[in-house]
C-alpha cells in the first residue's frame, strides 16, 4: 500500500480486516516495525478519536508521532494553483509540503468541506495537493468526501461482531445506512465512504435509507438498494449504521429535519436483533435516543475502540510496501 485515500488503495479488505484483528490480540505484534520512524498528523479541522486511535496505533508499531493543528498552529494555507496571494492565506501548499515530507516518513491529512461549492468539495483539491508535493505516502484521517479509516473500522467492527452474532444460515448479513435528524448541515463524508466500502467489500445486503432529496452521490451508493421508506429498510436488518448528513444536489442543506427518522427502540423491533452503528460524536436523542445507544444493541464504543487497530493496519502495510 503506498497511500490512504479510498477503498480504491486496498487490494483486500477481508486481509485488512484479519490484520487489523490480529493487532488487537496482540497490539505490540509488529513493535519494531516503525522504529526510527516519524509520522506527521495534520489536523485542518478538529477531532477526538481519529487523532487519539491514530497516535497509539503508530506508538504500537515504534514510531513517533507528531501532531499538528494547521487550523489554530500553522499559517492559512493557499491551495490553488497559480493563486495570487494577496489575500489571507500566508503560505503555499507547495511550498509546505515537500518541507512536511523532509520531515515524516507518513504524512496524514484531515481535512473537512467548506459545504459551500460541491464542485470544490468532490474535487478533493487539499489532500491531492499534500499527494502532489509531498513526496511521502499520504492518509487520509478525513478529507472532504470520504472517511476511510472510519470504514475500514465499520468492516473490522461488523466482521466481528459477525461471529458473536451470526446473522443464521448462509445469507448475507443486512446492513442499512440510515439518515438520521440533526441541528445542522453535515458532510457527506462518512455516509459517502461507509457506501464505498460496503459496495467494495460485497459480503452483506447492502440498504441506505433517507428522505427524499438527500441521496447520495451515486459513485459512491452503486449497487446499494436505495429507499425513503426507513420502516421497510430496516426489516430483518442485522446491522443499522446511523448517521445524518446533508444534501448533495442542492449541496450543504438542510430540507428537513423530522425527528421521526431518529432510530429507537420501538424501530429496532422490526429488525433482526440488529446491531446499531454510529461514527461519533453523537447527538444523543436526535440521531439516535439514549435507549438504543446504552442498550445491548450499540455497538458505538466497540466501534471507536477498533479506530486503533483500523489505523495500525494500514500503518503497517505502508510501513512494509516502504522496504
């Protein structure tokens, strides 16, 4: 593996998993592995688990860790290429990033969308430009359409989850990602890269419900079975992944925001004993009640827990391409 960016850099995701579940047997496994290593994590927006999971994950693997606040630390950085500068922005992406890359062997990236210009957003502009001038193998602990070490956590967290709770017989698990209410507009990025993954990863009944005028963005959904009616997605689910996001055609909006879409336990009866999934941070009792997240059916703080052993497997495997 020579980056981080999609589903589209992993040439097997049930390999990734199984690494990944190996690492948490045994976290120090590979202790040596990134020793007289460096890693650069690049915050352009805030954040709790990714930061924290990524930072003990390269510690397990011997490297050292140094975490930057671009956002509140560094100059306002310029992306645009040919940019006349003469404005807020102090210092030039290339200029930045080949330093960044004389400094880190691994140079992780987090960024968030403006919710202003789609165009923009789905052009992924920042990240590629850390791509471009770096010069070291890039993460991506977020950027402004996809969340993949969150998924490759969801798969970790389902696969096994998977033989606690099989879901009988021989069928696929049914897993549903569902819109969930929230007080304001939120990116498309986790609901974007849970998709991906699942779509890539082939191994489940794949349903994503919403209202109408939030669907996403078809590269993305692809096969996914697509339905407005929340009820009739979450019969017989095993697995129901709640996450609110904000519409794509008419980008960054807000249309509705009808609390009757927050999952709770009487919605939970129709399925299949399921298991309920969400990235946090939560808004308790309007995405998801408090019933649900502190009964047997969440699986929330397993989910955050396995972001570490996410982080190390992919660590590892640009650590072992880099020798």
């Amino acid at each position: 593996m020579k980056q981080f960016i999609s589903v589209n850099d992993v040439t097997d995701i049930n390999a990734l998993v199984k690494k990944a579940l190996a690492y948490k047997a045994h976290p120090l496994l590979d202790k040596e592995l990134g020793a007289d290593k460096r890693i650069g994590l690049l915050f352009l927006n805030p954040s709790l688990r990714t930061r924290l999971s990524t930072q003990i994950a390269a510690k397990n693997l011997g490297m050292e860790a140094v975490v930057f606040n671009v956002d509140k630390e560094g100059w306002a950085l310029e992306f645009e290429e040919g940019a006349i500068m003469s404005g807020n922005t102090v210092e030039h992406v290339k200029d930045a990033a080949p330093i960044l890359g004389q400094y880190f062997d691994i140079l992780c990236i987090r960024t968030f969308p403006s919710l202003k210009n789609r165009e923009d957003d789905y052009s992924e502009m920042y990240i590629n430009q850390f791509i471009k001038y770096a010069g070291v193998p890039v993460v991506s602990l977020e950027s402004a359409t996809l969340h993949p070490l969150q998924s490759l956590t969801d798969i970790i967290t389902i696969t096994e989850s998977l033989k606690q709770y099989p879901a009988g017989g021989t069928r696929k698990p049914k897993v549903v990602l569902t819109w969930a209410p929230h007080i304001k507009p939120l990116p498309q990025c986790v609901a974007n890269s849970f998709a991906q993954w699942v779509n890539a990863w082939g191994e489940a009944d794949f349903v994503i419900t919403h209202p109408q005028d939030y669907e996403l963005a078809e590269q993305f959904t692809k096969s996914a079975t697509i339905t407005h009616d929340q009820d009739a997605a979450l019969q017989d689910a095993d697995f129901v992944y709640v996450k609110n996001w904000s519409t794509y055609t008419d980008y960054g909006k807000v249309y509705e925001n009808d609390p009757a879409w927050m999952l709770t336990e009487e919605k939970l009866k129709a399925t299949n004993n399921a298991k309920v999934m969400h990235c946090l941070p939560v808004r308790r009792n309007v995405e998801l009640s408090d019933e649900v997240l502190d009964s047997d059916h969440s699986l929330v703080t397993k989910q955050a827990g396995n972001r570490v052993w996410a982080a190390q497997a992919v660590l590892a495997e640009i650590l072992q391409a880099a020798k």
